[in-house]
C-alpha cells in the first residue's frame, strides 16, 4: 500500500515536512499502516471537532493538525462573504458568493436558535 505517491511533484513541495513520516507508514506492511493511519485519523478529526467548538478540551492549545487544516481551508474561502470586510448594502450576495466553514456552521446555529 503507498498512501500517497511519492513522485507526485505538487506532493512534493506542499508537504516537503511530511515526507519522511509518509516514506514511514509506506515501508510498514498493510495492517500496520492501516492501524497508524487510523490512529493519526482520529487525532485530526478530534482536534477538528475541538478547533471547531463541537466538543470542549481544557488543552485546546495542542491542535497543530486542526491550525494546519483551518489554514487550508481559510486559504481556499479567503472571500468569504461574511469574513471580508465589505460593505453589505453595497455588495450583495450572488451565485458566486462564498460562505466558509465557520460561517456556515454561523448561520446554521442562527437558523436553529430562529426555528426553536
Ligand atoms: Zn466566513
């Protein structure tokens, strides 16, 4: 099993950091890796779901692979319609209008506290 190709050139400079962690996991045999990445995949969501106010933990200061992932997405939903500082009587929303993560998970609470 090889997580991800290593010859893969867009990998390559994205993760420079990473590469020696995943030649690790890819040299281990199939269940091994598999364990490791489920265990890896359970630290990440859990701090999402910390990073993202859905469950509470006193050491919330320890989410590297949440601040990483939140830096990726703020990266890809910088024009955010709520986020920008834009003047809302001037711009108005259209089919193009972006609303990120934390804005949408914004609205929905809204909307529940709304419809309650
Ligand atoms: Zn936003």
């Amino acid at each position: 099993m090889t997580i991800i190709k290593m010859s893969d050139e867009k990998y390559k400079r994205a993760n420079a950091d990473l590469i020696e962690a995943v030649n690790f996991v890819n040299s281990l045999d199939e269940k091994l890796a598999n364990d490791v990445i489920a265990a890896v995949m359970a630290v990440v969501l859990y701090q999402c779901r910390v990073g993202l106010g859905l469950i509470e933990d006193d050491d919330d200061d320890k989410l590297s692979y949440f601040e990483r992932i939140d830096a990726i997405y703020r990266e890809a939903a910088g024009d955010c319609y709520f986020c920008m500082d834009i003047d809302p009587n001037e711009v108005k929303p259209d089919d193009n209008t972006r609303v990120c993560m934390f804005c949408r998970i914004k609205l929905n609470n809204i909307f529940k506290l709304i419809n309650s």
